[in-house]
C-alpha cells in the first residue's frame, strides 16, 4: 500500500474569544480555525483536507455570523454565503468520489476546486483594483482645481453679478478714489506764539506815556488780542502772553503781582524810585 506524505505545518493555538462584531467570518471545525478567506485558499493549496470538517458546525457557524452581519451589510453577508456554498458543495464532491465505470454530467472535485481557486484569484484581483482605485487622489477632496483648470476645452463661462445701487456706487467709488490720491498735509492753527507775545507786550508798554503812567499796575488780560478767531486763540494769546510776562519779569524788565488766587495778574514797567509799592 502505498503513503501519500501530507505537509506538515504547526497550527497556531485556537482563540477562544473571537469580537462578535468583526467583519470576517471566523470558522472553528475539527482541523481548523480561522477566517473563511484563508480556509478555502488553504483548501486550495491542500494544506487543510476538506474531508475532514464538518459541514454541519460550518453550517451552524455560518448561520451565526449572518445574524451578526445583517444589521452591518448585506453585501458581506452574501459574499460568504457564495464561498460557504462552494466549500459545502466542494466537500460533498470529495465526500463521494465517483463510482467506477459513471461518467458524471457535472464538475468532478478536482475541476470544483481549481474553479473555486480561479474564483478567488479573480476576486483577489477586483479587491486590488479597487484599492488602487480609492487610493489614487480624488477630484475635490485630495486635489483641487486651479482657476479654470477644472473646466473643459470649449466650455463658456458665465459670470452673473448681483448688486444693488449702493454696491455700485460703493465700487466706482473706490476705483476713484485709488485714481486720484491725494497728498495728506497736516493742518496747522495760526496760535500765537511766545516770542511774538514777548514783541507785543514790549511794544505795548515801552509806548506808555513817561511820568506816573509808568508805574501803574494794568490787568495782564489788556494786553491779550481780542477774541476774533474764536477761544483757541484766545486761550493761546493768553498763556503766551503770561509766559512772555514771566520771561520779562526774570529779566528784570517788567514787574508782576496777583493779589490772591484767582485774582487778576498785574503788570508794569520797573520802577526803581517806587520800590515801596512793590
């Protein structure tokens, strides 16, 4: 009698807790346990004997996992159901060898098996092709169009505006005023300064009529220019003029005094004869 040497290969330890939730079809019959995909691509490459699962637990395990998958998808429900009837009708196949002498109309086990093995290099191929397929950039999402490059050769291109009055206006505006730019220039204010104070009151009191005139106190405020430009100058007039004052008064050229807060600031020309009234 003649032995036919089996491959060996070490198996690796069952698992005992399988995720209810996966996507793949994990089988656990005498002689193997692991997914669907590798049982019949095992079976193909006779590393698994199909004679020695049972169809019955195949059966039961299938029905389970179809229970899970219904509420996932159907799609993948259905494709292990396609592979689930291949492995049970290819076993049947191999379970019952023909008898001597009968021609059989249909597939044998042998032709059974190399057909289920094109069938899974075909769908191995689809599966790369549309991996491929996803993983090239897409329109839109991984590469956007620049400009009009999105557009077809010939395709007119219509542009409609929406506005109103106002937004024209507005946009003509604009574009007048960026035609037409204008140099800023800072506005001065005609304030009176401290030397044309000083001048003034100098002027003023060096034209007093000689005598007693000349040592009277006069209200600082007489010698202010009148308000006919409006407060500000008014208000500059003044404390230029005081300044002028105390700069004359350091020069020994005018005296000054105010009675109490607030009081009217005096002035007058020095008089070295009068020092008693100082």
């Amino acid at each position: 009698m003649e032995t036919v040497n089996q491959p060996s290969f070490e198996e690796d330890p069952p698992r005992e807790n399988v995720p209810a939730d996966t996507d793949a079809l994990v089988v656990s019959v005498d002689g193997y346990e692991g997914p669907i995909d590798l049982l019949l691509t095992m079976a193909r490459d006779q590393k698994v004997d199909l004679r020695q699962i049972s169809i019955l637990a195949l059966a039961e395990q299938y029905l389970s996992f179809v229970e899970r998958a219904r509420a996932l998808r159907i799609e993948l429900a259905a494709d292990y159901l396609v592979m689930a009837a291949w492995l049970a009708y290819l076993k049947s196949k191999l379970l019952l060898p023909a008898r001597p002498g009968e021609v059989e109309e249909e597939l044998t086990g042998e032709a059974l098996a190399e057909a289920l093995a094109f069938q899974l290099q075909r769908l191995e191929a689809m599966q790369k092709a549309a991996k491929a397929l996803f993983d090239r950039p897409r329109l839109g999402q991984d590469r956007l169009p620049v400009g009009l490059a999105g557009m077809r050769e010939g395709q007119a291109v219509k542009i409609k505006w929406k506005a109103g009055l106002y937004e024209i206006l507005d946009a003509y505006a604009a574009i007048a005023h960026r035609a037409n730019p204008k140099t800023y220039e800072v506005k001065t204010w005609p304030l009176m300064s401290m030397d044309e104070a000083a001048r003034r009151l100098a002027d003023m009191i060096g034209h007093m009529p000689p005598g007693q005139w000349r040592s009277l106190w006069l209200a600082l405020d007489a010698f202010v220019p009148d308000a006919a430009d409006g407060p500000l100058n008014t208000r500059s007039a003044l404390a230029s003029t005081l300044t002028a004052a105390l700069e004359m008064v350091k020069q020994e050229r005018m005296d000054l005094r105010q009675e109490g807060l607030f009081a009217p600031i005096l002035i007058r020309t020095p008089d070295r004869n009068a020092a008693n009234d100082t």
